[in-house]
C-alpha cells in the first residue's frame, strides 16, 4: 500500500438517507460506514433498489443525508451547504452517468469545455481538446451529442469528467446504456485514466465483471452494507 | 380504440397535465385571445354603429338623394320595398318679405316624417334656451333661423312673405339635422310645411330646386337600396352617406375605429405567439409520454386523436371563459360610458359567443395544431433511446398556417383587407428583419467576449450555445416590446392630438358676412365682452372654371364632374398668414414678395379629386370678372379643428378691389349668449353660426374615445406581459435541466445567477434594440398610411427602449430562474 493509499479521500460514518412516501417513512439508507483511499477502486453493487444510486449522490454530495456525515478529502459536506459543496465538487469530483448527460445544444468540445470554464480555466478549449483527442474524438469536436453513437457520447462525458483532473470520479452505471463491446472499451478507458491521473473511482454498477476490475466491492442490500470484498 | 374510451384516456391525460400546471399559460393566452379580440371587436362594431347613429341624426337620415328634379317614383317604392323608411323635402332660394325689407333665405319644405334621423331644435324667441322639437310647422306657419328675424327685425308672432304665401312665425329654428355639413356662405333657413309649397307659387318650371329624399333603416336594407340605387342616378343626384355627413368628426371617428383595429391585430398576434410558445413547450414535453403510447401500441391516428380531443377540450373551454370574460368587460365599460358615447345597444344572443368560439379555435388550429401534430410522429423508439426526435415540422405548415390564421382573423375583425396585406407583408418582413439582426447582435456582441467579465462572457456563450432558442427568445421579447411600444404611442399621439385639436378655448362660434366697414366695430363689441376674435378673413364667392384654360368639366376626371366643388361657388380669401393646422405638401408658401402676384394655394384634397396640380392654371369667375392664378402651393386642411379654413388662398392685392365680406370666428361661453343678439341688432348683415353644441359634443367624444383607447391600452399590455411570461419559461425545462448538470460540475449559485442575469440582460438588450427598430418602421408607416399623424422621430427611445427592455427581462429572468439555482443536482441521477 503506497502512501498514497493511506490518504482517506471518502468517508461516511452513520450515513443514513429516509424519505417521506404516501405509506410513511421510507429507510433507504441505514447506517452507511465506509471508507474510501485515494487512488483506490471501488464497485457499489447490489440489486435495483438497494440504494446504490442514493448512496452515490450522498457520497458525492448531491444531496444530504438524514444523518450521519460524509467527508470528502476531509471536507465534511454536512457542514457545507450546497454553494460549498459545489465548490468543492469543481475542485475535486467527476461524474460519469449512464445516460452520459452531455448538454444537447452544446458540441463535444464545449461540454468538456463546460467544468473547465466554471473553474475560471483559461486554457479551458486548449484542455478540453486534448482529452478529446486522448478519448479518440479529435475529429469530432464540433459535433453535437446526437450526431454521436452512444459510445462516443459516454467518451465525451469521460472526457469531460477527467477534465478538471479530479480527486475523485463517481460513476453511475457507466456502461449501463452500452452494448458489451462498446462498454469494455469505455472501462478499458475509464481505468486508463483513472491510472494516469491517480484518480479515487467510486463506480455504481450492476455489471459484475465491471465490478471485478475494482479493488473493492461494497454490496448493499436494502440499503445495508452486507460485505466489503477487497480484492487487493 | 373506441372513441368513447378515447375521448375517456384524452380527458384524463388533460386533467393530468392541467394538475401539472402544463396548461395553464396555454389555458391563460387563449382566453385572453378570446377576450381581447371580442371585447374589442364588439366595442368597435358598437362604436362604430353608435357613431353612423349619431352621424344620421345629424344628416337628419342615413341617406340623402338630392335632386334638382323629382325622382322617378320607382326610386321611392324600391326604398319601401327594402324596409326603409322614406320623407321628401323641397329646398329653394327664395326673398322673405317684411314690410320693405327682404331677406335672401333658403326655405326648406318638409312633411310630418321629416326629420327620419335625429331632431330639430326650436326656441321660442332669438338667443334664448332651445330646446328638442318632435313636430315640424303647421300650415300656414313658418319657423325661422335667428339670422332671418334679425335682419327683418322681426320676433315671433310677426308674419312674412314668401313668394305669394304670407306665413306666420312661430318659432326660432336653432338646429336642422342636415345642416351641419353646409355652414358657411348658406342663407339662412326658413322652415315650412310642404302642404304650403304649391301656395307660395315659387316652384315654376326653371326654378332652381333642390328634392331631397331622405332615407332611414337598418344597414342590411341601406346597403341593398345603396347597391340599387347607384347605378339609377346621373351626375345631377348626389347621395350623401351619413359618412360625409360629419366631417368635424370623421377623421377623429376614423382614427380611433383603427385604433381599435390595431388593437385587435396586436391582440391576435401576441396571443398567437404566446400560444404558440407554450405549445411548443408542451409538444416536447409529451415526447416521452407519446413515445410510450406508440410503444404500447397506439396507432400514430389515434394518437393524434387523443391530442386533437384534449386540443378542442381546452379551446371550447378556454373560449367560452374568454368570449364570456370579453363580453362582459365590453359591456361594462360601455355602461359606464353610455352616457356620453354613441354607443348602440349591444347585439344581443349567442353572437358574441360564436365569435369568441371562432376565435379561439383559429388560434389553436393556427398555432397549436402544427407542434401537436409532430408528436403523432415520435418514434416508438425513443423509449429506450430519449435522443430520437420526431421530424420537425414542416416549417411551411407551422408558419402557413400561423399567417394563415392571424390573416383570417384579423380580416374577420375589421374587414379591412388593405389593412390586413399591408399589416401582413409588415409582419413578414419584420420577422425576417428581426431574425437578421438578433443574429448579427448575438454575433457582434460574441466577438467582443474578451473584453467581458467571466459571468457576461458565460452568459453569452450560453445564448450563442442555444442561439436558435435565443434568437426566438430575442424575436418574442422584441415583439411584445414593439406591441407595447406601438400601441403606447400611438395611444398618446391620438390622445395629444385629440387634446390639442380642441382645446376648452376652441372657437364656437363664426360670424360671416361682416362688411369690411363693420370689421373693426364688430372686433371691438366682442372685445367689450372679453370675446376675443380670430383672424379676419375675407370672403368672395368666386366659382373655378378653368383647368389650365380648360373648362373644368372637360378637365377633370369622369368620377370628378359631379364634385362639389365644381357645382358651387367657392368661398376665396386673401392672406399671408399661413392657419397653423395647415401645411404646405407641395410648392412653398406665400410670402410678401408675392403681393398682387396672381398665385393661389389649393387645398390638397380638392386637388386631389380635381387633379389640380403644382404650377397648373386655374380659371375663376368672380362676379362678372375672371381671374387666372397659378397654382403655388398644394396645403393640407384640418377641417376638423373648428377654425375658418379655404379651399383658396390668394395674397393680398389679388382681389382686394373685388366686393368681399368678412369672417370671423371667436370663443364664446354660454353665460354670454345674450352678446349674440346685440350683436345681431346692432349689424343685421352679419350671419352667426353657432357650434357650441357640435362642438361641446365633438369634445366629449374625443374626451371618451380617450378612454377606450386607454382600455385596449391596457389590455394589450396585459396580452404583452403574457408573451413574455411565456417566453421567459419557454427556456425553463432546459435551464433546470442544465442547472442541474452545472451543479454537478460544481458551479455554485452565485455563478449561475451571474449567469443567467447576464443573459437575460443581453437578450433582453437585443429585444429593446429589436424593438425599437420595429417600433419605428411600424409607426412611420402607420403615421403616415394609415392614421394621417406627423411621424417624428424619437432618438431618446432609442437609448430609453434596449435599457428598460435589460433592466426588465433581466429583472423578470432572474426572478424566474430563481428555481434553477437552487435545482438539486440529484435530479440527474434520479433521471438516469
């Protein structure tokens, strides 16, 4: 374990997520601990419904929880209301979705261009080209997402991701709206980068050779941890 | 699918999407459609019914045949057969007889019926109160103008003759319907019955007579008998409409029917566009609903179906509130101004909801109907993949049939269809204008990005990003600001005008026929009074003859012959002072270097009709004498400003050695009417016409049509505000969608409000400049087509319109983006 790995990039402690439904109080999460290194891989699994999509915006502080804290490179976002937690979500985190969310009227280039320009970065079109480029879209700069195939969508949306060089990347069922062909070559990229930048991956996923690629597994059920496999 | 459960499923999903507050701005703009345009529509028809009412009633009838000889009968019967109602009266020059004294008046001989429109005036001696007559003379009786019983020295009681026929007067005749149209130069009136014509042996083979048959009756007859009659007639009839029948008005009247007009044209357009934004936005929105349906099998027919029945459900909904709402309005703002507006009894039944009915579902066939109709063709597909569109819509479908629909409707309103192209054509290249220049403001302004701070320069890249949107943005502000823009100045130069063209000092009464030896003795008595006195004009009658050295008949136009102007002697003058309601079109106007200069300057519309043109001839007889003069100058008139005014004005020297009377016209309350009859006394000859009441009316109705113009005013406003509001969350869905994804990547709510102000600031810069541009062309060619005002250019607004057009959209932007900042990031992986 280098040193490195000893950085705690991700915590939570008493993580708990319950909403207000037509029958009552809802538990979706309950009593969430985890914690994540820095440049280490970890799978959240778990069938539909277990809470893995919650657990995710919590942990990338999307949203709060009903208790229970989560910290982020030491930041703990409970303290922080949502300006601080955008802030730092623009420093330190990258998203991938499964429905790759690139805005529509704007061209590849531009959408990676998008984390680059909220930063203030004035190489913001100088970046975004070279990582288009590093995702083997250079020649498809000034097309706009549905001009692109749907692997070509989810490379602009890595792009975009590792754009900011990220501490941290969440990613939401990342291949979930891929062929098997088309998501293996996003992963072999999506790892590609993580190890080129050092980056945390914390990954969502159903996909159990996905998640096998990860140094670990945390398995929900009923929005429960029921195991926390390392594979390392 | 049955069309019982059909039409089942299409209301649920309508109660659906109105829970949803889908509807609603789509719901708000078709009834504000509908009741902008029928409350209106029915204010005009009523105004406009009131005023040819008021118009009769001054004509005394809605039509007059005159005649230098009696009609063939069949005329007279085929108006019976039309449903109108008919009187004959006889008009003669003829010399009054008292003792030695004679008097040249012009006797009129009516029946029982006589007047069919409006009522005669009497009092019981000169210059005291009058009051309304619903009698006419007895036989044997006369009734005459105070001018007659001055000059004779006669009061009432004390007989007269005319012809052979000795005749009793028995009361002062202050006002006659009919009169009013001929006031200058006219002897004055004496009125008999026409039992006693035959009696005073006046009408002789050769004398000079005037039949007039007087016609009332509702339009549909009237119109019917006029198509009739036209063609029956030889250049000797006339037939005066009631619309020549009140020229003080006319122009006024006719100002403010447009007004209404393009208050109704305005209303259409701006519903249509607020319509038509919000459909677009509820067709995108039930792409995914529609795809779904597809998938679950429904045809593309019947999925049509479904949408057209929810389409005529909301239209009969949204039309009955709105027809009702605009009735009402309409209703009660005309009872509060019955009193003093010629407003005729609201058409009762089931009209005005028709018309509200048709109106809104022209609308929504006009507008909605094409964005609907694209979502039959989502494919069923986009269930698993959401970035598949339906075809757009043929973009000659959606625009064709929006034109189609604003011309139908605004054809339907006023029933004007050089209004209606010339509104259209404006429209069509205005859009196109608009589109050009929003896209080279968005582009200038881009190239200037690095001169901006981070917030202007994200704003703009965010409006040139979604430059289609923005630009429809940018063309829907604009044209709500340019709406709103017309329709507020228009509004202020007609009330300004209207204040200004009769002010409280207004003169009221006109003093003609003043010996040049009188004049000045006349000027002082007024002055006594504190009466102060126009200018005085000469006065000779002359009659023009000559066209460069053509005879007029044989120089003018086949429809001119008959002209007026050509069959009387016209009232001539002498001045260098040009009136300041006139203005010189052609030529230049006279000045002292002119002096015995044979020049004279012609009144622009007579030389119009006549075809008189700069630098012609023309040929007059005065007296015995002729008279050629070239022509100097083509002058516009107001006539309805209540001052002396001259077909023809010559310099001094011209005629000065010709006999000549004087005029005059001057302000006189009505606590000082006793001075009329000293005045009287004192210089017989001297002939007062008194307009006090045409005039008091003509200014209460200005005053009132102020009102009107002032609630359409408001409506359009109103109608303006919803463009906008519709415009403003036209954007929204995006704007909360990409909120959300800006969250995610970290921006924080400072960022993105900057943002969104920035934009809004810009587009709504863009639609001020937009706008104002728009606003310009459009009155400028309203000025000067339609309304006959002075367009003058206003560069203040150019600077006032994109600021107030920023500061608002900007303000209201960012209001209504609020929603969007604080929009939780977790909306993306929730849609995933």
């Amino acid at each position: 374990m280098s040193a490195n790995q000893k950085i705690i990039r991700v915590a939570a402690s008493g993580l708990c997520k319950r909403v207000e439904t037509a029958n009552g109080l809802l538990d979706i999460l309950l009593d969430i601990e985890l914690k994540i290194h820095a440049a280490e891989s970890v799978a959240i699994v778990g069938v539909s419904g277990s809470g893995k999509s919650t657990l995710l915006g919590l942990l990338a502080g999307l949203d709060l929880p009903s208790s229970g804290e989560v910290h982020l490179d030491g930041n703990n976002l409970s303290m922080l209301d949502e300006d601080g937690r955008a802030e730092i979500r623009s420093r330190l985190v990258g998203f991938v979705f499964q429905s790759f969310q690139l805005l529509p009227g704007l061209t590849a280039l531009e959408n990676v261009m998008l984390p680059l320009e909220l930063a203030g970065r004035n190489d913001a079109r100088e970046r975004a080209t070279q990582l288009l480029a590093r995702v083997g879209l250079d020649a498809r700069l000034t097309h706009y997402p549905k001009q692109l195939s749907g692997g070509e969508q989810q490379r602009v949306a890595l792009a975009r991701a590792f754009a900011i060089q990220p501490a941290i990347l969440f990613a939401d069922e990342p291949t979930g709206n891929l062929d098997s062909t088309t998501g293996k070559l996003i992963i072999d990229l999506l790892f590609e980068l993580n190890a080129e930048q050092g980056t945390t991956l914390v990954l969502v996923t159903h996909d159990e050779s996905l998640a096998n690629r990860c140094d670990r597994k945390i398995r929900l059920d009923a929005g429960r941890v029921v195991n926390g496999i390392d594979h390392s | 699918m049955k069309t019982f459960l059909q039409w089942r499923l299409a209301l649920r999903l309508l109660a659906r999407d109105w829970r949803a507050g889908e509807l609603r701005i789509l719901f708000i703009a078709l009834v504000l459609a509908v009741a902008a345009t029928t409350s209106i529509s029915f204010m005009t028809d009523r105004l406009a019914r009131g005023m040819v009412n008021q118009s009769a009633d001054f004509l005394g009838a809605d039509i007059i045949l005159k005649s230098p000889r009696p009609v063939n009968k069949t005329l007279l019967r085929q108006a019976s057969a039309f449903n109108l109602q008919t009187t004959e009266s006889l008009q003669f020059a003829s010399m009054v007889v008292s003792g030695d004294a004679l008097q040249l008046s012009s006797v009129r001989a009516v029946d029982e019926q006589f007047p069919l429109r409006g009522k005669m005036r009497t009092a019981s001696a000169s210059y005291v109160s009058d009051s309304e007559t619903h009698s006419i003379p007895l036989p044997g009786e006369a009734w005459a103008a105070p001018a007659i019983l001055s000059r004779l020295n006669l009061s009432t009681g004390d007989s007269v003759t005319v012809g052979s026929l000795s005749l009793r007067i028995t009361r002062v005749l202050t006002f006659e319907p009919g009169q009013a149209g001929e006031v200058f130069g006219v002897s004055p009136r004496l009125l008999i019955n026409r039992i006693d014509v035959p009696a005073t042996g006046v009408v002789q083979p050769g004398s000079r007579l005037t039949y007039q048959y007087l016609f009332a009756g509702d339009k549909t007859g009237l119109d019917a008998y006029h198509t009739w009659l036209k063609p029956q007639l030889d250049a000797s009839h006339s037939v005066i409409g009631v619309h020549e029948g009140r020229r003080a008005l006319g122009a006024a009247l006719e100002r403010a029917e447009r007004y209404l007009g393009l208050g109704i044209m305005i209303a259409v357009i701006l519903a249509g566009v607020a319509i038509a934004i919000v459909v677009r936005r509820y067709s995108e929105r039930h792409l995914d609903v529609s795809a779904m349906l597809r998938c679950l099998g429904l045809s593309q027919q019947a999925l049509l179906a479904l949408y057209l029945m929810q389409l005529v459900v909301l239209g009969v909904a949204a039309s009955a509130v709105g027809g009702l709402l605009g009735w009402l309005m309409q209703a009660g703002l005309l009872a509060v101004l019955s009193d003093l507006l010629p407003v005729a009894p609201s058409t009762t039944g089931i009209q005005p909801f028709l018309l509200g009915f048709v109106t809104g579902a022209a609308m929504l066939i006009g507008f909605a109907l094409p964005p609907v109709m694209r979502l039959k063709n989502v494919p069923p597909l986009r269930v698993l993949r959401r970035d598949l569109l339906p075809m757009p819509g043929n973009a000659w479908m959606v625009y064709g049939f929006a034109i189609g629909t604003v011309f139908f409707l605004i054809w339907r309103y006023t029933d004007d269809i050089k209004l209606v192209l010339s509104a259209m054509l404006g429209a069509v290249v205005m859009a196109l204008a608009l589109f050009i220049v929003g896209f080279a403001l968005l582009a200038v302004t881009r190239s200037l990005q690095s001169h901006m701070g981070v917030a202007w320069r994200f704003g703009l890249n965010n409006l040139w990003r979604r430059r289609q949107l923005s630009l429809s943005q940018i063309s829907a502000f604009g044209l709500a600001f340019m709406a709103m823009l017309v329709i507020a100045l228009v509004r202020n130069e007609l009330i300004s005008t209207w204040t200004q063209q009769l002010p409280a000092d207004t003169p009221n009464h006109f003093a003609v026929n003043i010996l040049p030896e009188q004049a000045d003795a006349v000027q002082q008595l007024l002055a006594s009074h504190d009466i102060e006195t126009t200018q005085l004009y000469p006065m000779i009658r002359g009659r023009l003859v000559t066209i460069n050295h053509q005879p007029v008949r044989t120089a003018v136009s086949k429809e001119a012959q008959g002209d007026n102007a050509l069959n009387r002697e016209l009232n001539l003058t002498w001045t260098l002072n040009l009136q300041k309601d006139n203005k010189i079109l052609e030529g230049r106007w006279l000045n002292s270097g002119d002096t015995k200069q044979p020049f004279v300057s012609v009144e622009s519309r007579l030389a119009e009709r006549l075809g008189i043109e700069l630098n012609d001839e023309l040929g007059f007889t005065i007296g015995a004498q002729q008279l050629q003069a070239r022509v100097l100058n083509i002058r516009s008139v107001q006539w309805d400003s209540f001052r002396p005014n001259f077909y023809m004005i010559f310099p001094p020297g011209v005629l000065d050695n010709l006999p000549s009377t004087y005029m005059t016209s001057f302000y006189m309350p009505a606590e000082k009417k006793p001075v009329l009859g000293e005045l009287v006394r004192a210089y017989p000859a001297v002939t007062l016409i008194e307009m006090d009441l045409v005039l008091a009316q003509a200014q209460r109705i200005f005053s009132q049509i102020s009102h009107i113009v002032e609630y359409v005013f408001a409506f359009l406003l109103l109608a303006g505000l919803i463009v906008l509001y519709a415009a403003l969350t036209a954007s929204q869905d995006e704007r909360l969608y990409e909120g959300a994804l800006m969250r995610t990547l970290g921006a924080s709510s400072k960022q993105l409000g900057q943002a969104h102000l920035a934009e809004f600031l810009l587009l709504g810069f863009f639609a001020g400049v937009l706008a104002i541009m728009g606003t310009e062309a459009i009155l400028w060619v309203l000025y000067s087509q339609l309304l006959e005002l002075d367009y003058n250019f206003n560069p203040l607004l150019w600077i006032i319109v994109p600021l107030a057009g920023a500061l608002f959209i900007g303000a209201a932007g960012y209001w209504s983006t609020r929603k969007v900042k604080h929009q939780s990031p977790m909306l993306l992986l929730n849609n995933s």
